[in-house]
C-alpha cells in the first residue's frame, strides 16, 4: 500500500510499492480487455446512473442485466438504458445473464454477501464504496476471491481526481518535503437528515454514517499515511430523527503517524460544501479542493519574503483560474458530445471504473487504490472510530407488517409520507376518520404517523398488486403520489399509465370518492394572462417543455375519461404554491433556489403569489370527502391574502436572522438561457433536447391572478385571509423546523 510517513526514510519521503498508480482513464487499449464483457449491476438506485455512464465509456463492454428488490426500479432503470436483462434475485441474474463482472451497488451492510456469492459464482465484483460494513466480511470477501480465483475492485473514486493524483505525485517525489500534518476535510450537509428515507441503514445507527459516508476520507488516509496510531474522537450536535433514530452532524477525528498529525473533520450542516485536503510539509503546503477540482501548492521563491509571498499569490490564482476554466470547458464540451470528460465527480467514477476493467485480469492485481487493501483499511479505522465513539445504539420502533391490511381503515392516503400527504392525514384523523397509508417504506414513515394511529403498508402506485392489498375495506381514496423521470416518456410509463390503473382498480372494488391531486402548473399565470379559474385550459408550450406538468393534464384528462364513461367518482384538487408546517423555507414556487444562500427571482419577484397554508388546503381536500355531487368537478386551492415573492424573503430573511442575495432575473433572460442549452443538448445529440417555451418562464412569475371562488363556495372552504397568519404558519414555522 502506498502510504507516506516523516520517518520511513532518513530521507523522509515516499517509497513506492509497485503500484499503477500512473493509469488513467485514457491509458487503455480495448485488445487488453480480451474480448467481449458482460456486466450486471446489483442496485438500481441513484449510482447506479454513475456506474452505467462510466462502463458506456469502455470498448468491449456489454451491461447485460440489472437487479434489484424493486422490478418497478430495476425496470425503470433498464427501459431507460436499454438493458435487456432485469432481475429481482441475485441468484437467478447469476445462473442465466451469463456475466463476467457484477457491480454491487447496494447499501454497505449488503455488500458482503452478495460479493461472495458472485465470486462463487465466477464472477469478478466491483463494489461500490465501502468494500463492506465489516473487517470480518472484508476478509471474507478476500479469501473468496483467493479460492474462486476472481478479481475484487472497491469504487474509492475520490482517490482517482487527476488533482489527487498530482498530489500523491508531489508527496512522492519530495516536493512538499516531510510531512507535519495531513487534513481531510467533509463538509457538506446531508439531505436525508431532512427528507429520509429514514429506512435507509446509514441512518439505522449513529455510527453507520463512519460506514457509508466516511470511508471516503478514510481511504485517502489509509492511502496517504496508512495505519494511525493515538486515534482520538470527538462527536457533537445530536439530533433525533423519525423512529427513536439519533444522529450526530459534527465528528472529529485525530491521529499520527509517527510525527505526522492526521485530523478528519465531517461536518453534515447546512452550510457552504467543503471538501479538501490539506497537507503541510517540510518544504511547502498542498491545498486539494475537490469541490472546485483544483491543486494548489505553496512554496518559497528565491525571493525576499514580501515578495515571495506576492509570488505565491499569484502562482496560486493562475493555477486556480487555469484548472477551472479547464473544468468548466470540459463540462460544456462534454454537454455537447465533444469529449468524454465531464464533472469532476462522474468523471473521477469514470476513471476508477477504468482502472479496475484494465488491471483486473492482471497477475499483480488491480491498481492499490481500488484494491482490498485500501478497501479494507478504512473499514479498519471506521471500526476503531466506531468503538472510541462508543455510541449505543438507538430504540428504534418494530418496522410496520408486509402482511395483509387489517381492514379497518376506510380511506386510502397514497403519497401519505410527503409534505401535503401528511397535513392531509392530520386533518382526516381529527376529523374521525380511520386512515391507511400506502407508502415505498412504511419503516421511514414519519413518526407523526405513527402517532396519529395510522396503518402503514408496504406499496408503491405503479405496483398493482400492492394497491389491490391497500384497497382492501377502502372507501375513498386520495392519489397524492407522483412518479418521477427525466423525459415524458419515463412520465407515461412510471406516472401516467400506473394512475390510469389505480383508478381502474378503484372502480373495480366500488371506491365511493377518487381524488386526485393535479397542480396548478398545468396552466399559464405570466404577463397578459386573464384570471385564472377552473375552466383555463393547460398551456400548450408548457406541456412541451415541463413533462411534470404534461403529465399532471394527461393524468387529468385519462381519469375524466374514466368518469364519463365508467363513471369513476373523481374530485380533482389543484394546489397553489403549498407552504407551512413540514415544507421547506426554500420553496421553488417562491423563487429559483441556486443555493441556499442565492436564489433568482423570477420576473422581479413583485407580483403575488398563489400561495396556500398546507392545513387550509388539507381542511379543503377533507371537507371534498362528505360534499354531495361533486363528482367530476375540479378545484383550484389558492388562498385569498398574496404576498409577492420579495415580501416571502423579507419576512425569511428577518425571522432566520440571515441574509439572502436576490438575483432579479427577467423570463427574456431564462428562456435566453434555456436556448443556449438547447442548442448544447442538439450540438450533443441529446434525444431528450426540447425546443424551450418561453410561455414556462413567464408563466413563473405568476403575474396572472387565481379566482378560487369555486372551492370557496361549493367547499365551504374557508383558507386564512390575513397576512399575519400566513406570514407566521407559512414562512416563521418552516424556518423554524429546517433550522431547529
């Protein structure tokens, strides 16, 4: 293993240990593949999109199957990709796929099995990062390789920047002289704090995060330096997430190697990403920020010491400027299909990916940095982190029963985990109602809906099976999920055609009320449009450009079908812009969120906003459930008071005590915008390449008015209509939750 220390040498610097740490992405040739290779993934989750994109890059490749416990997730990704072969056992992939290499993508206490099964098998395995959850299963894995003669590669990416690798290269050859301190440095916030999935293992105990996140700055140290001794922790800012679950957002580890002092700090705060390493040495510092993918090296001049220093400014921002400007061209040209580099983080995937196809058939071994050993080292000091930690594990609660529904639910929440989904399921359990939640993982359920007393099944809308098991003793039933894609045709497949059969299936066992949820962004509400009612139709250039909302209309107008010819009972309810209690500050409704710190308004953010109180639209899906000869009407839910975008901001910005830049930005100028993309996507040969409407942009800044005096009327439905309440439920509470 490739590692440095002050006091390996009298010299103090780096031996090297026969490694191909000098391979890049580029230095292959197909004759060394040695012919054609199949491949299955393992995992069709969000890397899975990563990996794909990497193997398409090489000659010879085949991507033959993909697996997962999800068919509706595995089929999704192998219709989008072209695969041919889908899988819901590991086993049955195995025994008819015919593969030679399978990537695990899976959670990391699901790595070791799985990899030993298809080193049995004759397989090689790649494993996404970390090699296992466990030293024990790492060593498992290795000795199953050994017997079944087969290769293992672990996806430690970062270790594959061409800026780290520069690094390595300026430790090796002595520039930076012996080392004094090595940092590394994780400070990036982490999303599933706030949405979940709260099922998800990394979240299962305190210490998973050492596991599933952590292991990539602990390769770089079991890289760099190697094994640490006088390991200490510190770990701070608990809080407490749904289903007893705990977590800790600020570790910090220390530790030396020799008279080198190693320091891991991870932060998972909402704040600006930081990602770095920092090394300080006898003759110079080293600064790897893989955020901005830039390297910079301090070290002295000939000159005198004012003047060395103005010349180590400057050498430090022409490297800067001159690695940046490289890596923004390189993401443009890529976008346009002129060159296989693109970001830093799928092209660092890219290059491992690489690296392990081109050494894994070599008598040495694959390249150290993806290698068993490194792989095995960081869960090494995770473990020894883990243990110093000495955190107990939480309560947690039992996971809800896959079993049959009980029965005595009479209405049906689909979608019941999200924003709007669990306001609803408040008001129908206040108002007497006995609710069953269909949700993808009734383990990550928010606790409040376990402590309303809800029944949570297992289910997903575009599973038939699951929703003929959740219909069981329904009488109404609120669709309020949606499916995700890219492309409208992922829509037809994933959103569209699965909420036709729901509907069809509500029929078939005689469901009273089916309410849809649609969405106001069917319509067009920019510059020179008349008051908005039910009665407006959906805007054609929006169609073209947003499938989300193509497929609200499609939706809409196969479930009226539904109703006049087979007379489904159908209440459609389109939502404002939805704030209040559960939702983020950070609305899109409400302005264009670049960062949490920037956002670009849209138009000059004057005009007033459709906005609705979470509960106030919640009050008025409810009170739809009892109303008489409603059937086949639709409803738009706006409340009456209107604040423009500018006053949502002030009013943020007073009561989170923070500062927020305002980017006024004119619909000419994002459809300029969205035109230069265009032009990219076609130069690249993007099949998905839309031709942009400007009647999208303008109609976000909703300078039309929203009459909602149906809803008002025929609902009794009384939202707030005082600035006060809506200012305080709608911005004050959501900002206080996200920053709690």
């Amino acid at each position: 293993m490739f590692h440095s220390c002050a006091t390996r040498s009298a010299e103090g610097r780096i031996r090297r240990k026969g490694t191909k740490q000098g391979m890049t992405a580029n230095d292959s040739n197909p004759g060394q593949y040695g012919g054609r290779v199949r491949v299955g993934l393992l995992g069709a989750g969000y890397i899975a999109d990563y990996h794909h994109a990497a193997l398409k890059l090489l000659p010879q490749i085949e991507i033959a199957a993909v697996c997962d416990l999800s068919r509706e997730r595995a089929e999704r990704f192998a219709s989008a990709k072209g695969i041919p072969g889908v899988y819901t056992d590991l086993g049955e992939m195995l025994a008819q796929a015919n593969l030679d290499v399978v990537h695990v993508l899976t959670p990391p206490n699901l790595h070791a099995d799985p990899g030993k099964q298809i080193l049995a098998a004759g397989c090689d395995v790649y494993l996404e990062k970390p090699m296992s959850s466990t030293s024990d299963e790492c060593d498992a894995l290795v000795q199953a390789a050994r017997a079944s003669g087969r290769a293992i590669g672990i996806s430690h990416n970062f270790l594959y920047f061409p800026a780290y690798e520069k690094l390595v290269r300026d430790i090796e050859n002595g520039r930076l002289g012996r080392l004094d301190q090595v940092d590394v440095i994780w400070n990036k916030e982490l999303g599933q704090l706030r949405g979940g999935p709260f099922g998800a293992w990394m979240l299962a105990h305190p210490q998973n995060i050492l596991f599933e996140v952590a292991p990539h700055s602990f390769a770089h140290v079991a890289h760099l330096v190697g094994d640490v001794d006088d390991v200490s922790v510190d770990v701070r800012d608990e809080v407490e997430l749904p289903r007893g679950l705990r977590f800790f957002r600020r570790w910090e580890v220390r530790g030396w190697r020799g008279a080198t002092s190693v320091r891991m700090r991870f932060s998972f705060v909402d704040g600006y990403p930081e990602h770095y390493i920092h090394v300080r040495g006898s003759n110079g510092t080293a600064t790897l920020n893989f955020e901005t993918n830039t390297y910079v090296v301090q070290e002295h001049t000939p000159h005198l010491l004012d003047f060395d220093r103005y010349a180590n400014v400057l050498a430090a921002a022409r490297d800067s400027l001159g690695q940046a400007t490289r890596t923004l061209l390189n993401f443009v040209l890529s976008k346009m299909g002129l060159s296989k580099v693109s970001s830093p983080f799928p092209h660092s995937i890219a290059r491992t990916v690489e690296s392990f196809y081109a050494t894994r058939t070599d008598a040495n071994g694959v390249d150290e940095r993806i290698g068993p050993n490194v792989g095995r080292a960081a869960i090494d000091l995770a473990e020894r982190v883990a243990k110093l930690a000495d955190l107990p594990a939480p309560p947690g609660l039992p996971a809800p029963s896959d079993e049959e529904t009980k029965g005595e639910a009479t209405v049906l929440v689909i979608g019941g985990t999200g924003f709007i989904g669990r306001a609803l399921v408040r008001r129908l359990c206040e108002a007497g109602h006995a609710v069953r939640v269909m949700a993808r993982d009734p383990a990550g359920a928010p606790m409040e809906l376990r402590e309303l007393g809800v029944e949570l099944v297992r289910g997903d809308f575009t599973d038939e099976a699951s929703v003929v098991n959740a219909l069981a003793g329904i009488r109404h039933v609120y669709h309020l999920a949606r499916g995700f894609g890219k492309t409208y045709e992922e829509y037809e497949r994933f959103d569209v055609q699965p909420t036709r059969r729901v509907a069809e299936l509500c029929l078939e066992h005689g469901v009273e009320r089916f309410f849809y949820a649609s969405s106001i962004a069917i319509y067009y509400a920019g510059k020179g449009a008349p008051a908005i009612t039910e009665a407006t139709e959906p805007h054609a250039g929006m169609m073209r450009t947003n499938a989300y909302a193509r497929s609200k209309v499609e939706n809409e107008r196969a479930l009226l079908a539904l109703h006049r010819e087979r007379g489904l009972p159908l209440v459609i309810f389109r939502p404002g812009v939805v704030v209040g209690r559960g939702g983020s500050p950070y609305h899109w409704g409400v302005t264009g969120w670049s960062y949490n710190s920037v956002c670009r308004l849209w138009g000059d953010g004057n005009h007033r906003l459709p906005l609705v109180l979470v509960d106030d639209l919640a009050d008025a899906m409810v009170k739809a459930l009892s109303k008489p000869g409603i059937e086949g009407e639709s409803y738009n839910l706006c409340g009456p008071e209107r604040i423009t975008a500018n006053e949502y901001l002030d009013a943020f910005e007073e009561h989170a005590g923070l500062a927020i830049k305002r980017i006024p930005t004119s619909s000419a100028r994002y459809f300029v915008e969205a035109l230069g993309k265009w032009v990219i996507k076609t130069i690249g040969r993007d099949p998905n390449a839309a031709v942009p409407s400007y009647g999208d942009w303008e109609g976000r800044t909703f300078a039309a008015d929203f009459d909602c005096r149906k809803a008002r009327e025929e609902l009794d439905w009384s939202p707030a209509d005082d600035r006060e309440t809506l200012i305080r439920e709608g911005i004050q509470v959501p900002v206080d939750e996200f920053f709690s």
